[in-house]
C-alpha cells in the first residue's frame, strides 16, 4: 500500500464491505440520532467540543460536500463522552459557502449535540451512510488517538479503526458527519432506569 493511501479512506455503501466485528456493526448501522442512542447506554453523556474552526477538509471529503479538491471549509470535531469514557470521535465539515439560513446553528452549538439539531429539524433531509475501515495513518484516527492521549487513553497498538459517514442537507447547503468509532464504544450496554428496577422489584 502507498503511504499516501494510508491518509485516505475506501468508503462503501454496505457494511458488509468493511467487515466489522459483530459487536461493532449494530452501532455502524443503527439509524435515527447516535447521540439518543449513547444517551440510552450511559448515565451520564456529554459531547466535548475539541474544536470548530475553519480548516483545510480530508481529501477523501473534498467530492461528496461539492469541492473539486481539498479546500477550506468550516470544521468541527468532537468526542462523545459515555460515563466519562470517550466512545466516538465525530468529526463535521461544512463548506465555506453554505450560510447562516442553511445551518442557522452550527457556529453556536459548543458542546450541545449537532445530531439532536440534525434529526429535530423536519428541513433536514439525510444521506445515506456509508463506511469505511481507517488505519493509522489517517488524519481522524491521528487526532483521535492524539485526544485519547492527552487522558493516556490511547489504544497504540489498534492500526484498524471502524468508521461512518453521512451527508445531511438543508436548503442548498451541505453537511457531512463521520463518525468514527472508539475501543471504550463496544463497552457499552444499555441503561435501565431505576424506576423500571423499583417497579419490578
């Protein structure tokens, strides 16, 4: 494999092109809001904005938001906290041209959640997903693994990491979501209320 591959990802529309664990892939594939999802599988979430800020996008992005080539768009990346532990990194880019009536809050959403917003407004219309195996050397996994780090956190030895992404439109401007998915996601089981407990007790 060239080394400049290793910074781009093959993204597929099947699942089954990835070949993810079977512990992994209900979470690639699941639809509706990630964020109810996690929030359904911890006691305690919060999204941890790392930064937004305009940047130069992913090669492997440039296409599919409208760019003949890698350019400058507005970013956001983000890790999704369960119980404190990271379970995934998610990373948004927006191109420079989409306006403030496009995506009215994304420049004021800290560390509120975009999918809530994304799947609250009826405007919104959605992509399909799709999927992709990033290794080591790609720039999500990267700063993934810088940010898992920074906690001593960081999973070293895992060159493989399992990845999704969506593209979401709203009037004519474009927003693509990754979302790439960290060891402490496989983890997670889900919560049961204490009052589902006291009424069974």
């Amino acid at each position: 494999m060239r080394p400049g591959s290793l910074r781009q990802a093959q993204w597929h529309a099947h699942v089954n092109a990835v070949d993810a664990p079977p512990a992994l892939r209900h979470w690639l594939t699941g639809g509706g809001s990630l964020t109810a999802r996690l929030k359904a599988h911890s006691r305690a979430f919060r999204v941890q904005c790392l930064h937004q800020e305009t940047a130069r996008c992913l090669t492997d992005e440039a296409a599919i938001i409208g760019l003949h080539r890698a350019g400058r768009v507005w970013e956001r990346d983000v890790l999704l906290r369960c119980d404190q532990q990271p379970a995934v990194y998610g990373h948004t880019v927006v191109p420079m041209q989409a306006t403030a009536t496009d995506w009215p809050l994304f420049s004021g959403l800290g560390e509120r959640s975009l999918g809530t917003t994304l799947f609250g407004d009826r405007m919104v219309r959605r992509g399909e997903l799709e999927f992709a195996r990033l290794r080591a050397g790609h720039p999500l996994v990267q700063r993934a693994q810088a940010a898992l780090a920074l906690e001593g956190r960081a999973a070293p030895g895992q060159a493989l990491f399992f990845a999704r992404r969506c593209l979401y439109q709203r009037h004519r401007g474009l927003l693509l979501v990754t979302e790439l998915f960290l060891p402490a996601v496989l983890e997670l089981a889900p919560v049961v209320a204490t009052e589902t407990l006291i009424d069974k007790a």
